[in-house]
C-alpha cells in the first residue's frame, strides 16, 4: 500500500503546478461529492421517512379514537346517563337497593368530595358485579378498589369498595 502511495506522489509532483491544482480542486470536489452521497443525502432520507412515519402513525391514532368513541356511541357509551345531577352517595345507595343488594349494604360514608367507600356484607356476587357495571356504565361512578372476601354461603361475599365519580 505504501508503495503504491509513493507511487502517486512522484506522478503528482511530476505534474504542472496547474494540473497539480486542476487534480487537487478535483479531488476535493470528489471527496464532497461522496461525502454528500454517503452520508448527508441518507440521513435526511431517513429523517424525512421518519417525518413521514410519525405523521402515518398520528393519523391512524387520530382514526382509532374516532372509532373508539363511534363504538362508544353505537354500544350507548360510557357516559352517564341518569344521576349526574344526584350525590355520589345517593346513587350508590339507591342504585344497591334497586339491584338487590339492600339488606346487605352496611354502609356508605364519603371520602371527600367525590369519592365514597361502601361495606356491603353477606351479598351475591353476581349481583354486586352487576352494580358495579352499572355504577360505571349507568351514573359515571368508577370503582377504585374493591376488597372482596367469599363468606361460608356458596355466592355469597363481603366487600369493601370505594368508589370516585
């Protein structure tokens, strides 16, 4: 390799100082010229690709929550529909009762402004997973945590629920 660059040294100094410069100004166009092909003209390919990605994608998010809330509507939505104007704890006593939990509900006491915990003893299961659903579904009232134990009837359970709107 050294002898090949020596090589190219002696016919370069064997060159006209104007041919010396005509080979060094081509040289250095060359060296730009690759310098851009290589390395500038690919990264701002993959930086427009990337723009164009990123557009792509939040547009398909934009359309996923589009269908989301069209899905929402045509299934009857998530939102509220009945007691937005009543407390938190009058639906979550009212609607209990109206389910079938009545007897069972031990308590409801607020936890601030919009949140409330309930004690419910000796209840159906199925019957308490229905409320919930419909506390949700029906008022807007989430359950937050719920600490549920079986009791020794089959279907039968206690529960400690708190609940926020």
């Amino acid at each position: 390799m050294n002898a090949q660059l020596q090589q190219l040294r002696e016919r370069f100094d064997a060159l006209a100082p104007r041919e010396r410069l005509m080979v060094t100004v081509a040289a250095i166009v060359v060296g730009v010229a690759l310098l851009y092909l290589a390395i500038w003209q690919p990264l701002q390919q993959s930086r427009a690709d990337l723009r164009n990605a990123l557009a792509s994608e939040r547009a398909l998010a934009s359309r996923i929550v589009a269908a989301k809330a069209e899905v929402a509507a045509l299934r009857g939505g998530n939102t509220p529909t009945q007691g937005t104007n009543r407390s938190l704890l009058a639906i979550v006593d009212q609607s209990g009762r109206a389910i079938g939990l009545g007897q069972g509900i031990r308590g409801v006491t607020p936890d601030g402004d919009n949140r409330a915990r309930v004690r419910l003893d000796n209840v159906a299961f199925d019957d308490t997973v229905r409320w919930m659903d419909q506390l949700e579904n029906r008022y807007g009232v989430a359950v937050q945590t719920a600490d549920v134990s079986a009791k020794d009837k089959p279907g039968q359970i206690e529960a400690r629920i708190a609940v926020t709107r």
